[in-house]
C-alpha cells in the first residue's frame, strides 16, 4: 500500500526520567507535552504554532518496594490557564499506592476524570513499566537462584512464566509445559 501524503499536525511527547537519590530512594520525573504545527485558536487565546498547548509534570518518589512516598505535579502551558493547573495538591493521593500491586486502578478511582487531570492521570498510568525499567539491574540486582520470585517476571509477554525465556534464564520459576517438577534445564 503506497504511503499517502502526509504533514505533521500534532506531536504529543512523554518522557520518564528516573534518579537514583542519595537516600536510597528514586524519583520519577515524568513531563507530557502536545505541540501543534499552526496556531490553535482556543476560547481563551490563541497558541501558536510549535508553543506547547499542554506543558505538564509529575514527580513521584518511590521506594525499593516500588511505594510512592512523595508525588507532586506542576502544569507549566495549559488552554485553560487558573482551571487545567487548579488541581491543588490532588496527586498527593498517589502516596501510599504501590506502582506494581493495582495502581492503574487506584490511580483511575482517585484521579480519573474530573478529580485529576485527564494529561496527567494518563502521563501517571506509564509509571509502573517506566519503574521496572529504572529498578532494573540497578535497584535489584538480577539473582537468577533468588527464592523470591524477580518482579519482573509474569509482568509481559517475553518474561511470562510459561515462556521459553523463563524457562531458559529462570527455570526454577518456569511453568513451561513439558517442564516437570525438579527438572534441570
């Protein structure tokens, strides 16, 4: 199928930081960001064109357990300025929340729709798969004969516990169909 003519329009940018801190902590800094290639006229302004329509920020200090102990958001460009940043302290709701163990649905029951903003509430549902990939190999160090079970496994596609790459690298956590109990691979 020939590509069609094309021009860029819209570019919707999302970017995951993560730090280690001197107190054994990492922050996420995630930003979300919509640019438009020609001036948006909105009821209350126009944007021009290549001016974020949408500039926004959320930064949550996780532990090793991958809890959130500090969540802050800042909303630098907005259509609706004194409205789309009067979301007051509304994301320190995160706190508490542990990115692997039912955050995205906690996250929509306390954030979703008009109790947060729509921009970050999704920017915040990227941050469990953002952590992992900051924990690994740096925050838990891959122990193949571990007796607890990584995080990282049964979590995607690759990694799931009946697959061949569990079976491969982690055997002793492998569900591997043909694998029997006490098999060595």
């Amino acid at each position: 199928m020939p590509e069609a003519d094309r021009q860029l329009i819209h570019t919707r940018t999302m970017r995951v930081d993560a730090y280690a801190r001197g107190d054994g902590l990492i922050d996420l800094e995630a930003a979300i960001q919509d640019v438009k290639q020609k001036d948006l006229e909105l009821e209350t302004h126009v944007c021009p064109a290549r001016v974020p329509v949408h500039d926004m920020s959320l930064c949550v200090t996780i532990d090793r357990r991958m809890y959130i102990v500090a969540a802050r958001a800042r909303t630098t460009a907005s259509p609706y300025e004194g409205e789309c940043d009067a979301f007051g302290d509304a994301y320190q709701q995160l706190v508490g929340l542990n990115l692997l163990q039912g955050f995205r649905a906690a996250l929509r029951e306390r954030l979703g729709g008009i109790l947060g903003c729509t921009h970050l509430t999704e920017l915040a549902g990227v941050l469990p798969t953002a952590a992992v990939q900051a924990f690994a190999g740096e925050v838990v160090p891959i122990d193949r004969n571990s007796k607890s079970m990584p995080m990282q496994l049964g979590r995607c596609r690759a990694l799931r516990l009946d697959g061949r790459v569990v079976a491969r690298l982690y055997p002793h956590w492998s569900r591997a169909e043909g694998k029997r109990e006490g098999d060595k691979q």
